[in-house]
C-alpha cells in the first residue's frame, strides 16, 4: 500500500514542472542544455543531467529552472531506491532554493508565468515526497498551496500545451482517488472536482505536443492505464515508446514485463525478464538493474516457467527470489516474499512432496497477508495444489 500510494492518492498533489513555451528563456543555450539535461534525467544518467543543470544554475544564477531539475534528478535517485531516505534533506533543500528565487520573482511581478511554474511544481514534488514518506498532513498542504498556482498559471497561458500536464494530473486523478479510496474523500474536501475523461484527454495533447513535458506526460498516461484503467495494451504501447527513447531507464523497462504479464502474453514476459535479469547480473550493471528489479525479474520468470510445466526450473527461480527478498524486505516480508513461498508450497504439492508443500503454506500464514495469500496458503492445507 505504501508503494501504491506513491501512484495514486499522492500523484493528486504533483502539479507541472515545466515551463511554457512563451516564458522560457529563448537563449539556445539555455534550451539546449535543459532538453539535453531532461534527456539524461530519464535515462537515469544522472552525472550527465547535474553538469547540464548545474551549468544553469551558473549562467542563470537568478533563474529557478536549474535548481529544479537538479532537484528532479534527485526525486529519481529517489524513486530507484525508496526505502533510502538519504537523499531526503538534499531534495527538499533544492526545493527550497527554487521557492525562494520564485517568490522573489513575484514580489516583482505577482504574474510572472516562470515563477508561478516552478513555485507550483517545487511544492507538488516537495508534497509527493512526504506524502511517500507517510507524512500525509503536509503533504496535503503542499498540495493545497501549490493547486492556485498551477490554475492561475493556467488562466495567464491556457494554450500552453506543457501547462496541460499539471491540470490533466489534477483532474484525473482528483476525480479517481475518492472512488478508489474513500477513506480521502474528507481530506479531498478542499480540493476542486475532477474530470477523469478529461484528465486523460489533457495528458495525451500533453504527450503528443507539449515542449518539455511531453515525457513525464507519457510516463503518467501509462501509469495511470496500468493502475486505474486497467488498458494494459495501452500501457504498453507507452512503455515500448519510452523504453525506446530512454534504454535504460529500468522502470520503464520494468513496466513493459508488468504489462507483458497482465496480458498474459508468456513468452514476452520471459523475454522481457530475461533481459531485465541480464542487466542485473552484468559485472557493471547500469543504474537502477540492481536488488529490486533482480527480484521482480526472478518472481515473474518463476511464474511463468511454472505456467510451461518446468517446475524444477520454476524453484530455482523462486529459490533466489526468496533470497533477494531475504536481503530487501528491512520491514518484514514483502508482496514478493510471501508469494514466493506460496509457488514454491504450489510446486511441492504437484511434486508429491506434500510435507514440505505444508510447511511452506504455514509459512506464508506466518507472514502479513497480500492479496489472497491467507487464503490461497490456507486452501491448499485442505485440499493439495493440483496443477
């Protein structure tokens, strides 16, 4: 929950990051350095993206674009590893800077278009990340404070296609988080209506026509068809696109197996983490093909390789999955872990190794319930797995 979280009541409070077409700053130089930064960013090259923006921030010291997407590469530092809190105080403090310089703008110029975007996006990202870290209060403040500014910005330059990203964000997701978790609802009091139709309609002109939003317009859409629409022939049609454009950003990647996997489509999806697992096991993994992408990789390969009948092959795969989880799971056994352990008592029993199939559902009993695990591990202590 604490995942998913991350992708659905949160992303209400992320709001545009990007600047319209006619405010940016026209120099070349300044264009081509962010549009090469952005780049780096999203194929998680992150050395590359922090010369480009601090190269920014050193030209136009006064601007606040460089400070937020040095930032940026620090929420997808982040994202890779979110149990990793280190680089909290470093993100909030880039936001920080980027607040300051807007609302010195603004004492100038209360309309000024620049300082409305980056204001608004510093505290739609600020808010994402406490409401990640489960500080849900101001999270929800961060996202009251930055929804005006991303609407005023809104009524100044309505054209502005990359202006689209934030409101298609809001209405989306403003119209879908009380239906799926009415326990917000209260909390979405203050908070305008949303329009799911139209949420999704501004986010695909966003993707198809936006400057520089155009990427993390696409990275939405396909998340939200994953999560919430359920279309995973969309989702993955998004994430082909991207992982093309980006080879090797591993959540895109990651994302491409998970759809492979909704759609049931086998072969794909060992393919998929075949090469996911690959890129893990190389002896200079790229960034991101680490623990959690080789343990989401081992699960789905063990899946899988059950669902051919390979069974003996299926354990080894599950084997090492339990292993990776043994490593990963600081707060008590995962999703992961305790799925596991359930395919591997499914195995045993089809195996004939009927004790051992029961010590492995007890196991999973003793561990927090995901899913129908309970009820899965509970009805195979009745009556054996049969294939």
């Amino acid at each position: 929950m604490r995942r998913k979280s991350f992708y659905t009541i949160l992303l209400l409070f992320f709001v545009v990051f990007s600047q319209g077409k006619a405010q940016w700053i026209t120099s070349p130089d300044f264009d081509e350095h962010t549009r090469k930064g952005i780049d780096h960013v999203y194929n998680l090259e992150f050395s590359q993206a922090d010369s480009d923006f601090y190269y920014l921030t050193r030209t136009y010291p006064d601007h606040p674009a460089g400070y937020f997407f040095l930032a940026m590469v620090d929420w997808w530092r982040i994202l890779l590893d979110l149990d990793n809190t280190s680089l909290d105080d470093q993100f909030v403090g880039d936001l920080d800077i980027v607040i300051d310089k807007c609302d010195k703008m603004l004492d100038k110029n209360p309309d000024d278009v620049i300082a409305l975007f980056f204001k608004g996006g510093a505290l739609g990202f600020r808010g994402r990340l406490r409401a990640n870290r489960g500080n849900w209060l101001r999270a929800a403040n961060d996202g009251r404070l930055a929804l005006p500014i991303v609407q005023r910005a809104y009524k100044i330059a309505p054209d502005n296609d990359d202006i689209l990203l934030g409101i298609g964000i809001y209405n989306y997701y403003a119209a879908v988080i009380p239906e799926e978790y009415p326990i917000v609802k209260p909390l979405m009091l203050i908070f305008p209506s949303g329009d799911r139709k139209k949420g999704i309609e501004q986010l695909t002109e966003a993707s198809a026509h936006a400057k520089y939003a155009a990427i993390e317009a696409s990275y939405f859409l396909m998340q939200l068809y994953y999560t919430f629409e359920h279309r995973y022939d969309k989702a993955l049609r998004i994430a082909l696109n991207l992982f093309s454009r980006f080879p090797k950003n591993v959540l895109f990647h990651r994302y491409i197996g998970r759809c492979y996997v909704n759609l049931n489509n086998a072969d794909s999806v060992l393919a998929t983490f075949n090469d996911i697992l690959a890129r893990c096991n190389a002896p200079h993994p790229l960034t991101g093909y680490g623990s959690s992408a080789r343990r989401e990789a081992l699960y789905y390969l063990g899946v899988f390789t059950m669902v051919k009948g390979k069974y003996d092959d299926a354990l080894q795969y599950f084997y090492r999955c339990d292993k990776e989880c043994r490593v990963l799971d600081n707060d008590g056994p995962s999703g992961f872990m305790a799925m596991t352990n359930l395919k591997v008592g499914m195995i045993y029993d089809v195996q004939n190794k009927r004790g051992y199939a029961v010590q492995q559902y007890r196991k999973v009993l003793q561990m927090a319930n995901f899913g129908t695990t309970h009820e899965q591990a509970e009805q195979y202590l009745r009556n054996p797995y049969k294939q």
